[in-house]
C-alpha cells in the first residue's frame, strides 16, 4: 500500500504568514474611485452616446450609429447648463424592451430620480406629458408621466408598460380564435353601417329570396325547376330544344328538362342531381335565386352545402304509388331527412309540392292521404301550419305551375293557388345589414395564371363594394375587393341576402378555399375546433356513445369528429337538464355534447351569428342528429 507523502510545501503551517502584512485598501479604493471620475473633455453643440460614445449634434434625439435614445431629460434638466444627465444603466432600453421579450417582467417606474443641484432646476419640475418609445412594429406606444399613471380603475395603482402595449393587441394573428372572440364581442358595439349599406340605396326594386328545391331522389325536382325556367323566359326555345334532342338520343327523353341544370355528363348520364345547381328566375315580387339540391343519399353532404343558403323551400314530393312511401320511409327515403335538414338551416315556411300528379289521374284521396302524414311529420320537425302551403301539380303536364291548371280532374277539386303565386305569398327574409360583413364561402375560382381568385357564397350580414378591405379566415389573410358579380352580373354594391362571386386581390390563391369565411379586417370571427352542441338526435339504430366518431358539418365544412363528453339530456319539451352524463344518446333524445374536429374550423356560437353556429352530425351516410353551437370551448391539449 503506497505511503502519504508530503511534496512540496505544507500550506497548512504557513497559512498565518500573512496576517502581520499591512495592506493599504484605502489608498486601492482611492485609486480606483479615481479612475472611474475620470470623464473625458466635453465638446460645445455635441453630446457624446454614452453607449458607443460617438459624438452628435445637439439638437438630435438619438445616437447616429447605435440609436439609441437620447436621455429624456437632459434638455428639461439642463435649463442653459452644459452639463447632462448621466445614462441610466438599470433601466434598459426601449429596443431591448421589445427585441429580447423583457415586457413581461419589466415595469416602468413612476418617477425618475436624477441628481441635481437645486440651482439647476426648480424643486418641483413636471415631467413631459408622453414619451414616444420606438418598437419594432410600427405603432407608436405611450409611456404615461407621473401624473398620468395613475389609473381611476386601478385604485392609484402604477400602470406597467406590459399592460399599455396589451392595450394595443400587439402582433395580434387575425386567425386565432381567442383573439378573434375577444376584439369580436368588444367592438361589436363600436360598428356603425355606412350609408350605402342600408337597403334603401338598393338599386333593385325586387327582394331577393333563396329558394332550395329539395325532396327524395326521382321526386322530379330538376325537372321542376327546368320547367319552371323554361316557362319564364330563363331558358329559350332554342336551348330547350337542344336539350330535348340530346335526352331522346341518349334514351332519357323525360330528362329534358333536367338537363337544363344538371350540365356535367356524369349527372346526365345517371340521370341524378349530384351538386347544388342555381339558376334564377322573377316573379312580380322577388328575383328568386333556385338551389336546385341533390336527392341521392350518397350527396347529401352537397344538398347540405348548398341549401344553407336558403331563405325558404319547396319540398318536392312524388304522387305515385310505391314512390312516395319509399321516399317517407325513415331509413331508406329523403324526404324527412331533407325536411329536417331545412328546418334546421332556420326555414321556417315551406312550400310542399305534390308532383306527378297526372300519373294518379289527380286522385283527391291520393293528395289528402299525403298531406295528412306528411303534415304530422313536418309539425313534429317545428313547422308551423299557416307557413306550410299545398300545391298538386304535374311538371311534365305543366299544371298548376305559372298558372291555373286547365285540367277539369284538378280543377274539380283543388281551388288553391299555383306554385308561382304559391312563391310570391312567402313572407320576405329578414336580413341585417347593421353588421360586419359576413360571408361563408360556398366555391372558389382559382386563375393560376393571371393570380386571381374569386369567392362565391351567400352574404349573411353586412356589405360590399369594389374596394373594400376583407379578412378570410382561417388563414388570416388581409386583402381588397376587386370586382363583384350579384347573380351572375357585374355589380357595384352587394347587401346581406344577396348571392355574390368576389374577385379578391391581395392574396395568395391557396389561402382561400370552399369552407372558409369572408369578414370584416376588424371583427373576425371564431376558429376552433373544441365546441359544444346542443343536439336533437334522429332516428338513428346505434346509440351515440363518448368516443363516437361522426361527420361534423357546419355551413360549407366537413370535418372529422370526436364526441368528447355528453354533458347532460335534456328534456324536449322543456329543454331543462333530465340527467347529468348518460351513458349514451338514442333517438329522439335532446342533449348537450361536446365534440373535438379533427381541424379547426370558423365558427361562431348560435345567439351571436346563425349562419355560423348551426351544425349537424353524420355518420354511416345518414344525418343522424342536428344542433347548435352553444359555446366555444379551449383548445384541447
């Protein structure tokens, strides 16, 4: 085992050595007090930048080089004496305020005390009112005086610099949804209408009004709607022709009409509506906007698409005798699923349009039994009866479309009125012109080429014009209105209810796509994807369970869904909570959930927007509840 040696020397002996020397520390003190007073020799007009010492004119407020800021005080301070006010090192600069992210855990202090001889100044010297601090963003950002930090509301509290520059939102994203709820709901009340918004200035002497065809499939909807054109003058006798010649080629001569507005080959060659077709026509009280919607179960999702749009509806229903049952029929017919889709969109009057009558020879038996099932079914979706009007007719026989029908079968019996007047006795839609423009955006034409995007979709609230600056969301982006066309025409102004396509510049036209929202720059709109929803569940065979994954659509968005709780189950007739947490939802249950999108979508909550806070949920190709947005939750984890 090695021995412990000592080499060199011990310190232990010698550590006392020291203590008889007698170190001076006063005279090290002394001299380096001496050093530090040195100042250098002081110029006439210039002062010298105490961080990078470069020598500047008088009159300027900032360093040439570095730029930094002169002090503040030094002209309030000097009062004809040459000398300046030292820079204080403990308070950093305003650059390093905003550069390094100091804002959070620095407060600027009330006072400032300086060092000065009472010959200099007098004893009590207000302070400049503001000082103007440069930031990086190009606003300007007030620093209060002694006299003006003290806030009323804060009880005589200090106001910090952190929470004048929150004032400003700072940096605020248009795109982030609680940016968006909180400048939304406090400048909601601050918005005023311009003049030409006003429904006054309209330069059409015609209300406008949606009108969504929709029913079973082969209830013959597009061949009313052609038919209807056709007779109006929409279509000519040239183009019906043509159509009529090209159905009898391909063997589907009953199609003709149709195919005025099912154009892509693919529709006529299955001879089914696939997209929401719009055409329009006038009568002696509205310019109507038809939204011809699909009927197969399989394109559902477009019928939701486009009939969000709708203002009121005719629900087309086929007389004949196997048809019509198959069509009611709660799991394999769409006519109830349609009719519960438009009362949910917010249609409360509805035309119900009893075609192909010709084929049961105009049978009143026939027209009461339908109405009298199909009138409970209608009460129990929330119509009421003095907004339900009955109208048999024949697309194909043209009877009782534009006019009185000439059938003697018919007129033995039926003395109400034809689809048209039908049409002109609907109440004219509500619309609110005293907010933020709102716009879903329902299509987009995207020119690669020339870079130009346009954005097609119904005006929920609000105005345009050629000029105006808009917010798409949920990509945050700010740009200006090109052009406008109002169904089809070039325009200059476009008010609430009206159907627009918006040539936009500005932006990049991969930001703006189908689902998005149009908005005023300074009153966005929510984006989330964590809601809750108060539902009525359908007729469905499985339950709805915490977990489950459903189709989550809301005006033109789909999205993946999760059901992340159920929160309680309400009572229908009431609405009161019936019990706290069950289990699981199962038809004909009212409740409030709570869903996860898979991607955040705009939204808004129903009592602030309609338009935006309606939703529904899919599953399996069938609507299996429909809802409201109650309230906008957090982001999850």
């Amino acid at each position: 085992m090695p021995r412990k040696v000592s080499y060199g020397l011990d310190y232990d002996d010698d550590a006392y050595d020291y203590e008889d020397y007698d170190y001076d520390y006063d005279e090290q003190e002394t001299y380096e007090a001496a050093q530090t007073k040195q100042q250098p020799l002081k110029k006439v007009g210039v002062w010298q930048c105490p961080i990078c010492t470069y020598d500047n004119e008088d009159d300027t407020s900032a360093c040439d080089i570095c730029g930094v800021l002169r002090s503040p005080l030094v002209k309030a301070c000097s009062n004809g004496s040459s000398d300046t006010a030292p820079f204080k090192f403990d308070v950093p600069s305003p650059d390093e305020l905003v550069s390094k992210g100091l804002l959070k855990s620095f407060k600027m202090p009330s006072t400032v005390k300086v060092n000065r001889s009472s010959s200099d100044v007098p004893s009590k010297l207000k302070q400049e009112k503001s000082t103007v601090l440069p930031s990086q963003s190009a606003s300007k950002v007030y620093v209060s005086s002694e006299e003006d930090a003290v806030s009323s509301k804060d009880g005589g509290q200090p106001q910090s610099l952190t929470s004048n520059l929150n004032s400003m939102n700072l940096n605020a994203k248009a795109g982030s949804s609680k940016n968006a709820r909180t400048r939304g709901a406090a400048s909601q009340a601050k918005y005023k209408p311009e003049k030409w918004m006003l429904p006054d200035q309209a330069e059409d002497g015609l209300a406008q009004l949606n009108l969504a065809i929709v029913g079973h499939v082969d209830s013959g909807k597009s061949t009313l709607s052609g038919r209807l054109l056709h007779l109006l003058g929409q279509i000519t006798h040239k183009e019906m022709h043509k159509y009529e010649k090209e159905a009898k080629s391909m063997g589907k001569g009953s199609f003709a009409y149709a195919w005025a507005l099912d154009e892509s080959a693919e529709e006529r060659e299955r001879g089914i509506t696939m997209t929401v077709a719009v055409a329009y026509f006038d009568t002696n009280k509205y310019h109507v906007v038809v939204l011809d919607s699909p009927g197969h179960r399989d394109f559902v999702p477009n019928m939701i698409t486009g009939a969000t749009q709708a203002d009121a509806a005719i629900l087309v229903i086929d007389a004949s005798v196997g048809a019509f049952e198959a069509g009611i029929d709660s799991f394999g017919g769409q006519t109830k699923e349609h009719a519960h889709l438009i009362r949910s969109f917010g249609v409360d009057q509805i035309i119900v349009a009893i075609n192909k009558m010709d084929v049961v020879h105009y049978s009143r038996d026939r027209f009461d039994a339908i109405k009298q099932q199909v009138t409970m079914f209608l009460r129990s979706c929330g119509f009421k009866d003095s907004f339900m009007t009955w109208v048999p007719l024949s697309a194909m026989e043209n009877q009782n479309l534009i006019a009185p029908p000439n059938d003697p079968q018919l007129l033995s019996w039926y003395k109400g009125p034809y689809l048209l007047e039908a049409i002109d006795s609907l109440q004219p839609p509500t619309r609110d012109y005293s907010k933020p423009v709102l716009m879903p955006i329902c299509d987009v034409v995207r020119l690669q080429s020339a870079g130009q995007v346009s954005a097609c979709g119904k005006l929920e609230t609000g105005g345009l014009r050629s000029g105006s600056k808009v917010l798409v969301l949920p990509s945050g982006d700010i740009g200006t209105v090109r052009s406008l066309e109002r169904n089809s025409q070039s325009c200059s102004v476009a008010r609430a209810g009206d159907n627009v396509s918006i040539s936009l510049q500005g932006f990049d036209v991969n930001q703006v796509m189908a689902g998005g929202v149009l908005c005023h720059p300074d009153f966005p709109v929510a984006v989330s994807n964590n809601l809750e929803l108060k539902i009525l569940v359908l007729d469905i065979a499985t339950p709805i369970l915490v977990g489950s994954q459903l189709e989550f659509h809301i005006h033109h968005v789909k999205e993946a869904a999760r059901v992340s709780k159920i929160s309680s189950l309400l009572d229908p007739k009431t609405g009161n909570v019936k019990k706290v947490m069950p289990r699981c939802l199962t038809a004909k249950q009212s409740a409030i959930i709570e869903v996860v999108l898979e991607e955040s979508v705009c939204v808004e909550e129903f009592s602030k927007c309609k338009a935006l806070g309606r939703a529904f949920l899919r599953s399996m190709g069938r609507t299996i509840a429909v809802g409201i947005v109650t309230k906008i939750l957090d982001q999850p984890e």
